[in-house]
C-alpha cells in the first residue's frame, strides 16, 4: 500500500470564509482520527482569489475509499458542502504559472 498525495482546492461560498478555514485546518486531523491520513503535515495555502488550497497524504488508495464509506468522513464533507465549493487546481490563476506560489495559511 502506497501513501497518496492529494491537492484539493477549496472556493468558500459568500460569508462562510471564516467557517471554510477552520474546517480545512481541522481536516486533517479528523482523519487522522480515522485513521485515513499519514501523520506528513498537511500544506495549507491561500490563492488570490481567497480559495484555499490544502496538500495532504492518505494512507493509501485503499484508504481514500474506505473515506467514502466512513459516516465520520461523511458527515465532515457535508459541513465542507456548506462551506465550499471544490475547484480543480487547474482552474487556480496561480497553476498558470511555470512556479505557483500562494500565501501561507499554517
């Protein structure tokens, strides 16, 4: 079973920055709790245009669909769902350049 890296894009809706950030940087650990995620320290980093975008590592691609099936995981990605809509990096002005940079979150 091989580690996963995974980069996921967060665009918070209207008013629900605040509530955006302290699920991304609470993330991670809830995995952890579940045991899903490695203990590599997530990367967590604001785009220009205030999306966040966090790189984190699964266990394995076993254990990104065990997430799938996990009501912990499941209830989590539904307070994400009020949050956030999800972006493909592509879609980031910074993933244009030949060197993205974004500004540090943690």
């Amino acid at each position: 079973m091989k580690p996963r890296i995974t980069i996921v894009v967060y665009k918070p809706l209207e008013g629900k920055e605040s509530t955006l950030l302290h699920l991304v940087t609470n993330h991670h650990h809830r995995l952890l709790q579940e045991n899903l995620v490695t203990s590599r320290k997530p990367i967590i980093c604001q785009a220009k245009d205030n999306s966040l975008v966090e790189i984190f590592e699964w266990q394995s691609e076993e254990a990104i669909h065990a997430a799938h099936a996990n009501p912990a995981v499941l209830a989590m990605w539904k307070e994400f769902g009020e949050a956030c809509t999800y972006m493909p990096i592509a879609d980031i002005y910074e993933s244009n350049n030949m060197f993205s940079d974004f500004t540090p979150v943690n």
